[in-house]
C-alpha cells in the first residue's frame, strides 16, 4: 500500500472521528484517496499521507528547520522521556483505555514527535491524531510515523466530531478551550502541557542577559484552563539533563526564545561543549464539567 492508501485506510476505521469543516456534516473515505462529506467538500491525502484540512490562509507557519530540530531533541535525547512517562501514566490513571481503541487528539502537535512517544508508552492501545496549523511540521510527522492520522488544521474550527476525543493532548501550545469542550468525550481528558518560570532556564539566561527580562509565571494560563474545565490532577514537574553540542545547536534552533536573540548571545550559548538544561513545567488535567452538554 501506498502512504496515502495507508493512511486512509487508518483514517477510514476512524471515520467517525471526522466532521467537515465548511458545513460540519459526517464525511466518509472516497477511494482510498480522500476524505468527503455529505455535501460534496473533499480534502485529499497528500503524497506521505496527511490530510491539509485548513479552510483559511494563515500566517502562522514555523520554519521547517525548526521541526527538525525539535525532531531531534525529542527522539534522540533526554529532555523529554520524564515528560512522555508522567503523561502515559496520567493516562492510564484516568483514561479509560480499556474503551474499544480510545481516541488521543493532540492539538497543536508540531512534528508529532511528543504524541508518538506517548502513544508508544501506552502500548499501541490508542489510535492517535495529531493536528498542527503548520504544514511543515506536519509533513515531517507524516513521514516518520505511519502509524498515526496526521492533519493540517485550524484550533479555532477543528475537523473532528462532538465527543469525538477520549484524550486531548496540549503540550506547550496554544489552546481553543472552547473546541476542546466541544470534541471531548463524556468521560474524556484534557492534559495540557504549560512551562514554568525556569523552563530552559539555562537558554534564556543567555538570551535574555542584560534585558530585565521580567519573571514569568503561569497563573493566568492556570486560571483560564480552570475556569473552563474541572481540573482533577495538577501536577509540577522539574528536572535538569545534560546535552551536548549538538543538542543545544537544535535546541536553539527549536526555541521561538532565540528568534530575536542577537548573533553574538546565540554564540555565548553555542560555545559551550555541554550544558544542564532545566525542564520546568506544569501538567493540568481536566474533565467537562457539563459532560452531557459539552459546551456549557
């Protein structure tokens, strides 16, 4: 089978996960080779297998060598395991993942990188779909995991079905709570994924220095997240790994925190052979609190 046949395949055992986005009405697998809905919108499986389902322009599309590095730092890497073993836990905590192939929607997924790696801690138990604005992010999830559903698609106007989610994923990324409370199962979770003040403390020291750069703190993100779902787990999680050269050069090439950093603080950070890397982070886990409803 070809990609595109693949992964419509994959996309046509999940249909029911599916709405159009133009009229939202069901929609079916045509041919193996695209997705239609009732009144006739189609969106095709391009050629590595992902569906681009976004409607409007936008602006928002990160660099394709961001992607990459930020492939490579959590495949290949120590930066992130504790963060794919604490979600994988919270899920079989409080997902019910004996449910006949659960649905894991990660929203704002990038590279697709964190969803796989979780998705793999669960033991293939989950089918999971990962959903990023930015095409290049997407295409390179697409290529390297195969076994997943990957879209290009807008958090304000999602392609997916009322309760069509058990678990939705949110990991340093921006949110649509109200499209989140819309798609979650009844008995479905939000783990949402925000940085604390001492995230990559060691890159912004750098980039930062001289600036009276102020504290950040996360309690409006908290707040917000709170005022729309009941939180039911609320966990901190801080460590330190070292990297390498090589694994700082794609750090900063991952981080939006060096987009507007000088040549010469870039250089600062890139001239040491190593360096401790500070994860700093808080993982929220919510239900609707008007299951029934949804969108109350």
């Amino acid at each position: 089978m070809t990609n595109q046949e693949k992964s419509a395949e994959i996309v046509r055992k999940n249909i029911h996960v599916f709405r159009c986005p133009l009229c939202h009405s069901p929609m079916k697998v045509n041919a193996l080779k695209s997705i239609i809905c009732l009144n006739n919108h189609t969106f095709d499986f391009a050629k590595w297998g992902y569906i681009n389902m976004m409607i409007r322009h936008s602006n928002g599309h990160y660099e394709k060598k961001l992607f990459e590095a930020r492939q490579k730092i959590i495949t290949g890497g120590e930066l992130y395991p504790l963060l794919h073993h604490k979600i994988s836990g919270i899920i079989k905590m409080h997902s019910d993942v004996s449910n006949n192939q659960p649905v894991m929607l990660d929203l704002g997924c990038g590279e697709g990188s964190h969803l796989q790696k979780i998705l793999d801690k669960c033991n293939d138990a989950i089918t999971g779909i990962g959903l990023d604005i930015s095409k290049e992010g997407i295409i390179l999830a697409a290529k390297k995991y195969k076994n997943s559903i990957w879209i290009v698609g807008d958090l304000v106007n999602t392609p997916f079905a009322d309760q069509s989610g058990h678990i939705i994923l949110n990991i340093l990324s921006p949110a649509n709570y109200m499209e989140f409370k819309r798609i979650l199962a009844p008995a479905g979770i939000v783990v949402k994924v925000v940085p604390n003040a001492n995230y990559l403390k060691e890159l912004q020291d750098v980039l930062f220095m001289n600036n009276n750069k102020k504290n950040y703190d996360n309690d409006d993100t908290v707040s917000l997240f709170k005022q729309h779902f009941e939180l039911v787990e609320y966990s901190k999680l801080s460590y330190s790994k070292e990297l390498n050269q090589t694994e700082l050069l794609n750090l900063v090439q991952m981080s939006p925190l060096a987009w507007n950093a000088s040549k010469e603080k870039i250089d600062t950070f890139m001239n040491q052979s190593s360096s401790n890397i500070t994860v700093d982070i808080d993982i929220l886990v919510g239900v609707n609190r008007h299951p029934k409803g949804g969108l109350k």
